[in-house]
C-alpha cells in the first residue's frame, strides 16, 4: 500500500471496510475478532499500530516481524480459526517513520468462526451472530446458488394458477410485438420454456422449483412452502404510530404487483407530466419499479417481512436482500446483480419490468420531477429503496422556469457538498482529528444542544462510534459538557472556535 492510499485511509476512518488497532502490547483477540468479521461479510482492510480516531501510534520495529509470524499462526490454526484462512500482512512506515502493520483481508467464500464464535461487520463494528436465523443468512449470502431454484419433487400443476397463464400468454405477446413463442406453447411447454421446471443435477431431482410457486403457486401452497412471506402495504401519514390504512399482500408475485400498484394509485397523486409531447404517469412508473425490485429481487427463503410504506415526507420498500455489498448504490456506482433471474426474466416477459439495472436509472430519471429530489437505493443483508414526497412539488408548472430553477438549486446544491468537503478536510488537518470528528464539531457548533441521536442520522456514523468520539473530544480538551445529561449543551473551546470561524 502506498502512503497516499494509507494516508486518505486515515483521514476516513473507520467504517464498515477499514478497521484500526493500537496493538501496543502485542496483537490482542479483537484484532482477530475483525479479521473474523471481515471475511464473513465483504472483506476489509486492516492497520495495526493506529487509534480508532486515525492517530499512528506504531508498533515497535523490533517487534513487528515476531507479530507477523504470530498473526498467520493464528489465523491458520484449525482449533482458533475455522476454517483457517491464509493472509500476507505487510510491514509499512508513514512519513513520520512509525512502523504499522496492514493486512487486506478478502471476503471468503465460507463462513468463518474464532474461538468457535462467528462475526460479523456491522457498520464500524465486529458484531457476534448467536441467532440461528443470522448464521442461515450468512451460510445462504456464501452459497453461489439461487433460492428460486431449489426444487419441489411433488409439487404437481394442480398445485398451481393455470387459470392464469392465457391472460400470461397475452402479456408476453403484447409485451414483444411478433409471435412469441410462449403463444402457441401448452401449459407444460410454457412452465419448462421460462426455466419454472428444473433439474437438480447435485440430487438428481427434477420438478416444479421456488421460481414456479412464487409467481403461479395456489395461495395455500405458497403458505405452505415459505411461510413467512408478505408484503405489508402501510401508509403512516396521519396516524405515524399505528396506519391510516393497510394491505397485507401473501398471494403470487404476479397479483401482488397487481394488488400494489393498485395500492400505490389509491394513495398517491398522478401528478401532470409531460415527456415529448406525451402524457406519462410519474406515479405509475415509480411505484412500478419500487414493487417489482421488492418483489423480484427478495431474498424468498428469509422471515423478514418486506414493506412498501406511503409517509407524508416520502415513501419505500425494503425486504431481505442476499447482499453482494454495502452501502448507497447510485447509476454512476451500479453493478447490476440478479437475486433471482429465472423471476426477473418471467416479469420481463410479460412486461412488468424492463433489463436488469433500469429500475435504478428510471427512479433517478424521474422522482426529480415528481417531488424536485432524488430517491435513494441502499445495498445490505435489507435493501431499502426511499424516494422523497412533496404533494406541492409540481414539475410542469412553469415549466421552463422550474426546470431552471431546480437545475440552478442542483448545480449549488453539488458546489455546497464540495465546499463543506473541503472544508471538513482543512478542519480535521488543522485541529489534527479525522474525517468524522471533524464533522461531529462542525454539527455541534452550529447547534450546541444537538443530541447523539441527531448526530447520528446527520452523518450516519454509527451510534458506537459517536459515543467513542464525543468523549475522545472531550479528552482532547476540545469539547466541554454542560448542564444535565437532558437538557445540557456541548460547548466547544472559545480558540477552536475561532480557527474553526478562520477556516
């Protein structure tokens, strides 16, 4: 790693992929901990000789290689590591000459447990999994197979909605102009052509797969084979602590995006939208492709409920997610990954959805112009897709003028987020503190009763973390506290302030 690399590292901080230890009397178990956590999530980067605030403390020199041999000692042997795992920590020097160990460690394809416990990385922390259900999820995000396929040797056509495959067979032909070939297909033919009826060459079985029941399967059938799935239309607009109204939605995938659209259309307006010389639904085409991600990307197998819930302020859809990563996913960033093909290519077909990825640029499109801001799609073990509600935005009034005034708003709106990263940057170089303090202070003296709660949804830095800051500030002679616990105030010192006012 080169000293730029590592020097940008430190000035971040800690987060879900980067993780620091002090190890001043040698490498102690919660360094292994996170090497644990690491490979059972997404992998991550590791430096040995720092503080959690980004501080290089180093590690004696002498001492440095006898900790890499005990290290891959460790991490290799049976009855502390399993499965081992072979990493290469390598020796580096800042420009200060302090000597600090770094080991990259990638994702594994296992699932990893130290002294028989497993780990996971959450946030900026190593999180212990004891519940049966979180061990499944990790095992199932490991396995390189789909859920949809797993198949049902005694499920039989009785079992499912043939009475819905005529108005299938209409959908997929309108859908792609010319004869398609589920057109003239029987039922069977029809199931086996969309890859609903499989062969399992690890067992040798061979029938109707999870694919099939989710989107054709009887009702009583689908309770039967996946008990826990719903999805739970709210909408928390007067009544925030209970509803204003709900559906629970357990049917077949295909009447579920029916019954949600339906939903959607019920309690959200259409506003007036013009798109060259055509009248579009704006509301329609959002709604449309919050649902089918929700429905057709979920991870099928898990208990989590998934939501689609209608607020004032905004609206979102959130359900069980076999994640391949973490964090926000805008277009530029987009690596589109299927969490159920054989479903995706079904709605595909019959026009429900378009290709893989189309639902991420079409939301970014087109919420602009329905509420003025921009949706956000968040990756994890639960992915949520959030898009903002404003019923008085109307894009088309005033058309060019508007259209003017939100580039305009954009345009300061990006040279702001540009200035006050900047900014953060001269503060933490100044006042010698990381990325996330610096913004911590920031917050704090633009409001001195701000409490950790409001820190923590401000910066999304997690509430550990906050907690550990806000004292390491304190200790820093930075920041005082005063008042009550509840209605007390920070306080930061009067000559930070003023450097702070310089910067």
């Amino acid at each position: 790693m080169d000293l730029k690399t590592l020097q940008s590292m430190l000035v971040i901080g800690e987060t879900v992929a980067v993780e620091f230890k002090r190890c001043g009397n040698g490498i102690e178990s919660d360094t292994y901990e996170t090497v644990c956590s690491f490979l059972n999530r997404f992998g991550g980067d590791l430096f040995m000789g720092v503080l959690d605030d980004g501080t290089v403390s180093g590690i004696s020199e002498k001492a440095a290689p006898d900790m890499v041999k005990n290290f891959i000692s460790v991490v290799s042997n049976p009855s502390v590591f399993s499965p081992t795992t072979y990493l290469s920590p390598e020796i580096i020097k800042d420009e200060a000459g302090h000597v600090i160990i770094h080991v990259h460690v990638p994702p594994s394809a296992e699932v990893h447990s130290y002294r028989k416990i497993i780990y996971d990385r959450i946030d900026d922390a190593d999180v212990k999994v004891t519940a049966t259900s979180q061990i499944a999820a990790m095992y199932l995000r490991k396995q390189n197979i789909y859920t949809e396929r797993k198949i049902y040797p005694y499920l039989t056509l009785e079992d499912l909605r043939l009475d819905l495959l005529q108005r299938i067979r209409v959908m997929a032909t309108n859908n792609i102009p010319g004869n398609h070939p589920w057109k003239d297909m029987n039922d069977e033919q029809l199931l086996k052509s969309a890859g609903l009826y499989g062969f399992d060459p690890a067992t040798g079985q061979q029938g109707y797969n999870l694919a099939s029941v989710m989107l054709l399967g009887k009702d009583d059938v689908i309770l039967n084979v996946v008990p826990a799935y719903v999805t739970d239309a709210l909408v928390r607009k007067v009544n925030v602590d209970r509803y204003d109204d709900r559906e629970i939605v357990t049917t077949n995938l295909i009447e579920s995006y029916e019954q949600l659209m339906a939903f959607a259309r019920k309690h959200l307006p259409d506003k007036f939208f013009l798109e060259d010389d055509q009248r579009k639904s704006l509301r329609d085409i959002i709604a449309r492709e919050m649902l089918v991600n929700t429905l057709i990307h979920r991870e099928l197998t898990s208990s989590f409920r998934a939501k689609f819930v209608i607020e004032k302020d905004k609206m979102y859809v959130e359900n069980a997610n076999r994640a391949v990563g973490e964090g926000v996913i805008r277009p530029e960033n987009l690596e589109p990954n299927p969490k159920n093909p054989i479903i995706a290519s079904f709605f595909r077909n019959i026009g429900y959805s378009d290709q893989l990825g189309s639902g991420v640029r079409n939301l970014f499109k087109y919420v602009k112009f329905y509420s003025g801001k921009e949706p956000e799609f968040k990756e994890g073990d639960v992915f949520r897709i959030t898009v903002p509600l404003n019923e008085a935005y109307s894009f088309d009034f005033g058309h060019d003028r508007l259209r003017e005034t939100v580039e305009t708003k954009i345009a300061t709106n990006e040279t702001k987020i540009a200035t006050d990263e900047t900014k953060m940057n001269t503060i933490a170089i100044e006042l010698q503190l990381n990325k996330k303090e610096a913004r911590i202070l920031q917050l704090i003296k633009e409001n001195p009763s701000i409490t950790q709660k409001e820190i923590q949804k401000a910066t999304n830095i997690s509430m550990a973390t906050i907690k550990r800051m806000l004292p390491r500030l304190q200790e820093k002679g930075i920041l005082l506290r005063t008042g009550s616990r509840r209605s007390g105030k920070w306080v930061i010192k009067a000559e930070i302030v003023k450097q702070m006012d310089q910067i």
